[in-house]
C-alpha cells in the first residue's frame, strides 16, 4: 500500500477507480470498512500513515480495503503468514466473523494447514498447478492419502520437547518447471512411493470414500 496515502486514501483508492461519488459516500464507505475490521476509533486511524501502524493493524488495512466494494468473494492469499501467532489468530476470526455477518465467501491460499483445519470448510491440495487432492477440510486432514499432503501436515511445528529427538523426513528434490512440466506424475521425482508408472503416466482422480479425492497411482482404481 502507497507510504505517503492516508490511511483514509488508501481505502478511498478502489472507490475512486470505480466511479464511486459523492466524496462524502466514498468516506461513509471507508469509515464503515473500518469499523468492520475494528480499527477504532475510525476517525483516529483514517489519518494516520502505513508506518504508523503495526502489522496486524496494516493487515486490517488490507482486510478493510478488500471489502470496501462489497464483494461476495476474496481470493486470501496467505493473509497471515507474516504475523506472530496472537495476531495471527485474531485475523483468523476477523475473517470468520466477516464471512458470516457479510455472507462471503473466501479461497484461502496457504501452506499452513493448521490455520486451514479451523477456517476452511473445504480443501485442495495443490502440487506444481494440478491438484492432487480435495475433499472436506476434517476429511483430508483426519486422513492424508496423497504423500504430498502428507508431507505438508508432518511439516506442522509441534512445540513437544521430543520432537528435538525425531526425524521428520522431507521430500527430496525440488519442484519441476512449470514452463516444461512432466508429462506424468508432478510429484514422482520426489515421492517416497513413487512407482515405475508415476514416471509415465499421468494419474487419474480417484474418489475413495464419499466428496474425497485423490489423484495418486497408489489408489488405482
């Protein structure tokens, strides 16, 4: 967000760039916005500057400005992976508490997926553009199938003392080129299980039990 805005202005920016008039409905609208995300006093906060604010304040910014055209969907793309846990946690039900209230909806972008298990409703693993499994978020996490989710959930911190005494093994390799990508399986030069087939053939999308998915060879119909 521009450093020499207001805080006002930045939130005034997207109703501009649509038309929105008068000046005084764009400041209804963003005073509005910001109480939406509790930056108050709202008369405080609209004068203040970017460098004014701490980090789960600017991410309220965000959030504020997000809703400023009143959308029914926000793509959120790792909206806290920059904050330290406490606030990480107050964003999170900021986010619930707008998506009930406003009836949004959200896709959530992220690698944590312990902040996935309490937001989402549904989820899809991605590996290089293809996802490789989907299905209920408590579905997934209760029972990885695909060995790139489980990968993902046994890189979750754990803060128990022994986990200094346990190996966690991570897939080897890096990801392929997304300009000349495999003709097969995208996971397979780093895949534990791989088989002589995950090298050849792309596979196919598997349901294994009711709205879950996986997209494995291990799971061959």
């Amino acid at each position: 967000m521009p450093s020499h805005f207001t805080i006002a202005r930045i939130l005034e920016e997207p109703l501009i760039v649509h038309g929105i008039e008068p000046r005084e409905e764009r400041l209804e609208r963003v005073y509005k916005a910001l109480e939406q995300v509790r930056l108050t006093p709202v008369e405080d906060f609209a004068h203040k500057y970017p460098h004014m604010l701490s980090g789960g304040q600017l991410q309220r910014v965000a959030i504020a400005r997000a809703l400023i055209l009143n959308p029914k969907l926000i793509i959120a793309d790792e909206p806290v992976s920059m904050l330290d846990a406490s606030v990480r946690i107050e964003i999170l039900y900021l986010l619930q508490e707008l998506q009930d209230k406003l009836n949004l909806s959200f896709i959530y972008i992220t690698h944590d997926l312990a902040t996935t298990r309490y937001f989402s409703q549904w989820i899809y693993i991605m590996y290089a553009g293809h996802i490789v499994e989907r299905g209920p978020v408590d579905k997934v996490l209760r029972n990885p199938l695909h060995p790139y989710t489980v990968a993902l959930l046994n890189a979750i911190p754990d803060p128990d003392p022994e986990n200094r005494k346990r190996f966690r093994e991570v897939p080897p390799g890096e990801p392929p080129s997304l300009i000349n990508p495999p003709n097969a399986c995208r996971f397979a030069p780093r895949c534990p299980k791989a088989m002589e087939r995950c090298h050849k053939e792309e596979p196919v999308e598997v349901e294994i039990e009711h709205n879950h998915w996986v997209k494995c060879w291990l799971y061959e119909p």
